[in-house]
C-alpha cells in the first residue's frame, strides 16, 4: 500500500532516477518531470500529497512557482532542492512557504525523513512573510560549505519565527551578521535593531545600559536615560557577548524573560516590554556555569534555538566566495576592480585565519587599497599575512620564549622592505605613517590585553595609556576584549 504520491520536478535526469528510486523502496509513488509546467498541471488536477522541486528549471524558476501552489492547494508541503546553495534561496523559500529547504547534494536519509515528517506535520508549510527581493549582495553571510548550509535552513526555519536565539562562535565569525540577518528577514523587520556588547561596558553600567535610568538614580545622573529594551521596543535586541554579564545584570535580566517587564535604574513602575532577544557569545557558557559565573536557568531561557556559527579554518572551501564578495563590495565603494591569483587564492585557503572572516575582510582591503596591481599575486599575500602569523605565536615567542626590540624592529623593517618591493617602480599611496600605526596598533593593544586576560586597567598601565584612551581605542579598532581567558 502507497504512503502517499510525491510529485518530482527536475530538470537533473539523474537526481529525479535518485528520488524515484529511494522514494519508492521507502513506500511512496512517484511522479517525475523536467519542468514546471508539468508540475503545475498535475497539482491543478489534484495529484500528489508533496511536492518536491528544483529553483532552476528551463521553463520556469520553481520558487515562483511555490506561491501558486499554496494558493490553489495550500494543505500540500513543498520541500525545495537548489545547487545555488546560498542564504538568499533559503529565505526566499522559507518566505514563499516552503516546508523544508535541502542545499543539494543533499543526504537521501535526511530526504525521507524530511518527507515523512511533513506528511505526518498538522503545520505543512514554514510561516510566509511578505517576501523582500534583495540581492544575494546584500547579505553579508556568504559560503556554500556544509556547514554554512546547515545555518541558512536554521535561518531559513527561524525567519517567521520570533524565537530566541543563542549564536555561539569566535570572534570575527559573524556573529551580529547573523542577528541582523534574523531580524532583517523577520516578524520584526519594521522595528528597531538595537545591538549592545556586554564586552565594552563597565560591568557597573551594564544594568544602565540595559535598562535604562531614571534622573537622579546614582551620582551623574541628570537626566532620564532610555535603556536598550526601551530602544529595542518592537524589534530586535542583539546581546552580543552575553557572558560578559555580571551576577546582578544576570538576575534582572531573568526576571525580564521571565516577567515580561522591567524596571529602569531607580524607577519604580514596571514597564512592559515586547522585544525579540538575540544573545551571542564567544565563551563556552557552560563552562561558565561550572565555574559559578553564568547562571544556568538564565542560560536555558537564552538558549531556546541554539546556533553554532563555524571559525573560517573549518570552512575554507568558502574562501573564495568570500573574496570576491569583499573585493565586489570595495569595487561597488569605488575602489580599483582587484582579482586574486589562483595561487594568491590557494595560499589563503592554507592559512587557518585566527581572526576569521573579519580578519579576512581586514586583509582584503588592504589588498585594494595598499596595492597598485589588478591582479594580486601570491607573493604580495604572503607578505600581507606573514606579520599576522609571526605575531599570533606570541609575538616572537618561540624558542626561549623572548623576543627583544632589535627583532621587533627587524621585523618590521623586513615587511615594509617587501611593501615597497611589491609597488615595483611606483611608490605606495599617501598616508602610509598612519596607515602602518593602525597595523601596528592593533595587535599590539590585543596581545596587552590578551596578557592581561582582558583586564583593560592593566593593559592600559602596560602599555601607558589611560584607561578611556585605551577602551576608545579598543571601540576604534573593533577589538573584542575576552575576559579571564589566556
């Protein structure tokens, strides 16, 4: 006896023989075409109990097909297959109702059950938007890997979605991309966005921060300040480095996921409050709580819909993509037009990117802006990326574990000999005495702090600065501080 009909549209000979093949040992009848039309007419003559379809095929694109079909025969799930593999064709099938999304070449086990569950699903479709046609160069979350697939069917699921999210991942992976990417996309997209990194507050403002305050609630306070709930009414608010929460802000926090409400520094009314919470954190939170300094209930609140975003050595395969994401984007800002070399290309593939696709868009404009040449070759790469590798193995700490100022300096004079060397006959662009201070200033500020274990009032006496220079200089720079870690 036949588990239902499944009709098939694609254009891929091999993969409808695939389907059909594994469909029907699992129980099911099959019906196969190459073309839209096909599938349209049998679904206005009532076959089929789902639908499984190709985006591209010849006669017609199948998301724009998904809309008719919920209109005419809205009980029937839809699960889309695309090779395109981007987020952009994940959000506009979850936004045109489809009940599954599979990146091809996808996993046959995972397909039926796919199709199991949604035969036996009460909810077939995933909740439809009011779809938003942007381009793929719009969305700055790029790749075709395994694992960045597996991101954009979550991101796809969580679209209609208003459930709160936890986003884990090291720093430079993404992290705030992907929350504007959920809210942008979102029930919420007509409201605020309000980010806030727990990471760069005094920890005794952080409550402040959140909540807001009242005139006169501590010494300072002149005027009434709105909090970040306040701000985020309606939308979406992003807390990024979420373990960077003292023991207090972590309770009054609780209560507000838990009440609804909350009150501001000194206030004494409740107040409602209707916001999306999205948290993200570079720590391991559950170690956090093992150690007594992330409390687990609020942990479990946060953690609704987890989400792992992976660090770019895991993913390297999208290198590539990335490349000529972040090259297209400096182009359309009115820089020269760049391409890399194949060998420039494979060399950045080989290195393991420490500060992941935010170190990787750091260098990319480098390239642009620091390079004359049109094409950038492998030699010019590994000069740009040799200082970040000598510097993250503790600045020169190899051997005896010292490094003294000759070699620092050696070092230097080495990379900017090579600088003019890469510029041939023609000298680099004006405003090199800067430019090199900025590189300079960067690791030199996160290897003080990194000793520090991101203490700022001691980084600050290490390097002698004062401490408001040095947090200004940490917001300048895009540093994320890490506290307690080594």
């Amino acid at each position: 006896m036949s588990r239902g009909t499944i009709l098939i549209a694609d254009d891929d000979g091999a993969i409808r023989t695939v389907l059909d093949q594994a469909l029907g040992r699992a129980g099911y009848e099959v019906r196969a075409t190459a073309n839209a039309a096909t599938l349209w007419r049998w679904i206005g003559d009532g076959q089929g109990d789902l639908v499984i379809t190709d985006v591209v095929m010849p006669d017609e694109n199948g998301l724009d097909l998904l809309p008719r079909i919920r209109k005419m025969r809205p009980e029937i799930p839809i699960i889309v297959m695309s090779a395109q593999s981007t987020i952009m064709t994940a959000i506009k099938a979850a936004e045109r109702g489809a009940y599954e999304y599979l990146p091809k070449p996808f996993d046959l086990k995972e397909l039926i059950n796919v199709v199991q569950r949604a035969l036996t699903d009460n909810e077939h479709v995933m909740p439809g938007g009011t779809y938003m046609d942007e381009g793929e160069e719009s969305l700055p979350v790029i790749g075709r890997s395994p694992a960045m697939q597996e991101i954009y069917r979550t991101l796809a699921r969580l679209m209609q979605r208003d459930l709160t999210v936890m986003i884990s991942g090291e720093s430079g992976t993404g992290k705030e991309l992907v929350a504007r990417a959920l809210h942008d996309y979102g029930k919420r997209r007509n409201g605020p966005f309000v980010a806030i990194n727990m990471a760069a507050i005094p920890r005794d403002l952080i409550e402040s921060e959140l909540f807001g305050h009242e005139k006169g609630a501590f010494t300072g306070a002149i005027n009434r300040k709105p909090g970040h709930f306040e701000l985020a009414e309606g939308g979406t608010l992003f807390l990024d480095e979420i373990g960077d929460m003292s023991g207090d802000a972590q309770s009054r926090l609780l209560r507000v996921l838990q009440q609804g409400e909350y009150n501001t520094v000194g206030g004494r009314t409740p107040i409602k409050t209707d916001v999306r919470i999205i948290a993200a954190t570079n720590q391991d939170l559950r170690q956090q709580i093992g150690r007594g300094l992330f409390r687990e209930d609020l942990f479990y609140r946060l953690n609704v819909v987890p989400m792992r975003l992976p660090p770019l050595r895991e993913r390297t395969e999208d290198v590539p993509d990335l490349v000529r994401h972040f090259l297209g984007r400096a182009e359309a800002f009115g820089l020269p037009a760049k391409r890399l070399s194949r060998e420039a290309l494979a060399t950045l593939r080989d290195y393991d990117w420490p500060g992941n696709v935010r170190e990787l868009e750091n260098l990319i404009q480098r390239l642009v802006v620091l390079y004359p040449e049109e094409v950038i070759e492998k030699t010019v790469v590994e000069t740009e990326i040799r200082p970040t590798a000598i510097a993250r193995e503790g600045a020169g700490l190899v051997g005896n574990g010292t490094v003294s100022g000759d070699n620092i300096s050696a070092s230097m004079e080495l990379h900017l000999a090579r600088y003019f060397q890469a510029h041939g006959n023609n000298l680099p662009p004006d405003g090199l005495y800067d430019r090199v201070l900025r590189e300079v200033e960067r690791p030199l500020i996160q290897l003080c702090l990194a000793a520090t274990r991101g203490n700022q009032i001691k980084a600050a006496q290490l390097l002698g600065l004062n401490r408001n220079t040095l947090r200004k200089k940490i917001r300048e720079l895009d540093i994320q501080v890490v506290r307690g870690l080594n």
